[in-house]
C-alpha cells in the first residue's frame, strides 16, 4: 500500500460519491453505501476483536443503497474523517490508511 497522503477531499451529493486525491497521484472514488458498508466502528466491526481486519475493496465497490445518504463529512483530527450518514450512524472514524486500503478502483483491486 502507498504512503502517500490525502491532498484533497470532495463529497459530492449528486453523483453520490466521495472523492480523495492522494499525493501520489492516485484518486480514489467511494460511493456513499460502500464508504457506509466498511465502516470501522466496533458495533459495525463486530466487536473489539474485529477491529484490525482491512477493509474490503470489493465491499466498497459492489455495495449499493440508493437511500442512504452523506449528512455531513468533518475531519478527526489530521489523520482521519468522520462521516454522519442519514440511517442516524456517525461512529465511524475512517483513518487515511483505511481510505486508501477500501479504495475500490481496478488498479487497487488487483
């Protein structure tokens, strides 16, 4: 996985998807259900136990719910975001690393 760092971020309700632009280049494209379908939390996780496994590339781009919707993204500090989505969930704290493990392009699923 790449060490770059994210350059920019930008949610777009329209088209439903959150885009991050990373230093090295590279963007990444979330769609809200997939970002909503990895999210981090223990409760979503399942447990404490579970809460060192990676997220799923494929989860993020295969995950589709055309009711959620993105309520408000605030950053947590320098290294992550959070995310408040319209199904009232907003636990989540999605570091960099994870964002860019979950990135869902055909270049990162390989």
């Amino acid at each position: 996985m790449s060490s770059s760092k994210a350059t920019g971020v930008k949610a777009d309700r329209n088209q439903r998807v959150v885009t991050i632009s990373w230093s090295d280049g590279h963007e990444s494209s979330y769609s809200f259900a997939g970002l909503r379908a990895v999210c981090p939390c223990v409760q979503c996780k399942g447990g404490h136990a579970n809460m060192d496994t990676p997220p799923d590339p494929a989860v993020v781009r295969d995950a589709v719910d055309p009711q959620l919707n993105l309520e408000k993204v605030e950053a947590a500090g320098s290294y992550a975001l959070q995310f408040s989505w319209s199904d009232g969930h907003s636990s989540g704290i999605y570091t960099w690393e994870l964002l860019r493990q979950a990135c869902p392009c055909d270049e990162c699923l390989k």
